[in-house]
C-alpha cells in the first residue's frame, strides 16, 4: 500500500524521544494525536504546557494537541502511528490495542527489539498485528532528543522496503533542523539502532574503567567492523555503506555523547555499579541493556565473530567483573 501523505499523525509514548518527535511533527502538521498512558501526566502536561517528566524546557502550545490515555481511541483517529516507547514496554502498551492497524502507516522511532521474542519492531508489527512490511518505516540515525530540543541539526533516515511510504515519513519530519534521508534497508537501520546502544555502554564501561581516548578509538574501529560483520550475515547488500550516517553516525553519537543514556549507563557500570544500581539512580530506560540479550539469543542464529557484544552480555548478565573482561576483550584488539 502507498501513502501519499500522512494524513492525521499520533505520537504513541511519553519519553524524552516521544516529546522530541511530537516538536518535530508539529512543524508540518496543524493537530496531532498523543498517546500517554499515564492521566496525571497528561494533566500536568495541559497545565504546565511541556512535558511534566522530560525536556521541561521544552513548551508546546497544546491547543494543538489531542492527549488521551486511551490507545484505541488515539489509533482509531490516526492514520499515521509514530512509536517512540521503550522497546521492553511496547508488548504491554500494545496488549490494549483492539483496533485494526493493518491500513496505518506504522513509523518505528524505537532504538530496541521486542525482549522474549528476539526480533525486530518491524518484524513484531508485521507477525502480532499483520501489518504489511510496505507500511512499516523505521527513523534511524543521530537524534539525541536534548539536541532537537534546542533546535541543534539532526540527520534521520527513514527506512522502508516501498521507498515512497519511507519519503512520505521522511517529509513529514524534514524541517530547518531535522535533515532526513530514505532507504530500503529496513533491517539493517533496526539493528545497527540496537547494536550502537550495545557498543555505547562499552564505552561507557572504559570510559569509567579510565581507559583513554587512543582505547577508545580502537574500540570504536572494532566496534563498526563487529557492526557490519552482523548486518552483512543477516542480509547481504552491496548498496549498505556502513560508514553513512544512519549506521556510523549513530554509533559515534551514541558512544561518545554526554547526552547518551547508555553511555552513561556503562560508564556507571566501569565505576563499580551493580546493574540494577545504576537502573536505579538513572531513572530512563538504557536500550543497549536489553539490546544485548536480544542480540546474544539472535546471533546464535548467525554465528557472527562478535566479541564485544559478548563482553557485554558476560559484564551485564553473567556478572563478569568489568576490569577483567575488557582487559580480555583489549587483547583481541589490533
């Protein structure tokens, strides 16, 4: 199915990402739909005129916005579905959903897998909800919401098999700030977004371990080859370069940014932090936690040569003392 437009959009999700995305929509579009799934918040939000929780400098006028807690009622009034929920939540949020989403134009703002199941948004939307994989796009690429928030440039790239849905989204989000681009590899957009999360708390871990910069680059260098080692196992392209900005550019954004969750989660982690600790004192959802479950279960599919995905998964789940793994994981470095 083609769209030539995106007709009524909805933002589904409360987070800083949520808030970011919904600023960006409302350059083009006059109303716009916002699922919350929280009533006080949405209260609060209507009061104050930004986000209660997130990006609070961040002012709306919400006139032009139609809150609800109500996610049937959100997606029935919406054509296009922007998700920007964290990944290990979207199975519960969409548990309510009773309406057919079939016909909508679904975009994945969502750097995660599904947890349990180990698979792809894109891959959940189209098994749990029938959607065709013509009507499904996903926004990769450095976006860090505190950045669109205060008006910095921003590249995405919008991914979809059927490239004119993915430059109908692409327009929808193209303004002074927000420069977009199209693809066709849906798949590699969605994992890179999870692996770069993955490669983040890495660098957090060594940045709190006090390993340097000359470290830190070669992890990043590791880091791109482990990345496009997996991405060319799962689906072979000759038109992917990974060095572009949905691919690349994300991984450096998310691996040496202050504004970067899982950044800081690692380094946390390098510190001394127990796991659930640091979960704890950060208050926001770190993807690149769950992320390196999910790519641990896939990649026993794909039997990819991945030692820093693996130096991740013994740190986070196996309890494998930081100082001791990436000193493991360095001496594999070239």
């Amino acid at each position: 199915m083609q769209f030539n437009s995106c007709g009524k959009v909805a933002i589904i999700g409360g987070g800083s990402w949520a808030t970011a995305m919904a600023k960006i929509v409302l350059h083009h579009e006059e109303q716009i739909n916002w699922y919350m799934r929280r009533d006080d918040r949405i209260e609060e939000f209507i009061r104050l005129g930004h986000n209660p929780a997130y990006l609070t400098g961040l002012h709306f006028d919400v006139s032009r916005i139609n809150f609800s807690s109500d996610l049937n009622k959100v997606v029935q009034d919406s054509d296009t579905l922007i998700l920007v929920t964290p990944s290990p939540y979207l199975k519960s949020h969409l548990k309510k959903l009773k309406v057919s989403i079939r016909e909508k134009l679904i975009a994945i703002a969502i750097k995660g897998l599904v947890p349990d199941d180990n698979i792809t948004i894109s891959q959940y939307f189209q098994q749990a909800f029938n959607v065709p994989e013509d009507n499904i796009t996903t926004i990769g690429g450095p976006s860090h919401a505190e950045e669109v928030a205060m008006d910095r440039l921003c590249y995405l790239t919008v991914g979809c098999h059927n490239i004119d849905n993915a430059k109908t989204v692409a327009e929808l989000l193209t303004n002074r700030y927000v420069k977009t681009s199209v693809s066709t590899d849906i798949e590699g957009i969605e994992y890179s977004s999870v692996l770069k999360n993955v490669y983040a708390i890495a660098a957090g871990i060594c940045n709190g371990l006090k390993y340097g910069d000359n470290f830190h680059a070669v992890l990043v260098a590791n880091a791109v080859q482990e990345m496009d080692r997996f991405l060319q196992s799962v689906e072979q392209r000759d038109d992917r370069k990974v060095t572009n900005t949905a691919y690349l550019g994300d991984l450096l954004v998310t691996m040496y940014s202050n504004f970067s969750r899982n950044r800081t989660f690692g380094t946390m982690i390098g510190r001394g932090y127990s796991v659930k600790t640091a979960q704890l004192e950060m208050e926001m959802i770190a993807e690149g936690y769950y992320g390196t479950y999910c790519m641990k279960q896939i990649n026993k599919r794909f039997h990819v040569n991945m030692p820093i995905l693996d130096a991740m998964y013994n740190i986070l789940y196996e309890r494998i003392s930081p100082s001791v793994e990436i000193k493991i994981l360095s001496d594999s470095f070239r």
